[in-house]
C-alpha cells in the first residue's frame, strides 16, 4: 500500500488502474485525427511542429517509463508515437 500526503494507505491496483486508464485515454485522442488524414489524405492544417514535438515528448517519456518500469506510462507513449509517427509520414507524404 502506498501513503498519500495524509497518510491514509492507497491500493496499488487503483493506483496501478488510474495509470491504464490515463494511458487509454491519451492514445485515443490520437485516433480520429490520424483516422481522418488517412480516409481523406489531408493534412494541410496539422502543424508539422507539432508532430515533431510529439514524437520528441513520446520518445522522453518512453525513456522515463522505461527507467521508472511504469507500464501504464510505457503503453501509452508506445501507442502514441506509433500513432504521432502515422501523422508525420502522412504529413510528408500526402
């Protein structure tokens, strides 16, 4: 059991359970821009410094999950960077 500031004991599997959870909810908001730029091939108004700083983000973050053996935190910016590095091919390519 972990302590919170005021001392009372917190469940490992709720912590562990917010963290999927977290993880879930950031790679679906991922999913219907990349959905959308490969049905309809545009990528016009998506910002390239974004992508990249997403794809930055994802690989520190990886770094960090990987140090701390957070899977939550792992899955999620795994699944994100796939997804970020989607949007970065379309936005070279289409």
């Amino acid at each position: 059991m972990s302590n919170n500031n005021n001392g009372n004991k917190i469940n490992p599997k709720l912590i562990e359970s917010i963290g999927y959870l977290g993880s879930l909810l950031s790679c679906i908001t991922f999913v219907p821009q990349v959905y959308l730029s490969w049905k309809s091939h545009s990528v016009g108004d998506l910002s390239l410094i974004m992508v990249l700083i997403v794809n930055f983000s994802c690989i520190v973050w990886l770094t960090y999950a990987y140090l701390i053996k957070s899977r939550p935190v792992l899955i999620a910016n795994t699944i994100v960077l796939i997804l970020s590095l989607m949007l970065l091919y379309f936005k070279l390519t289409f």
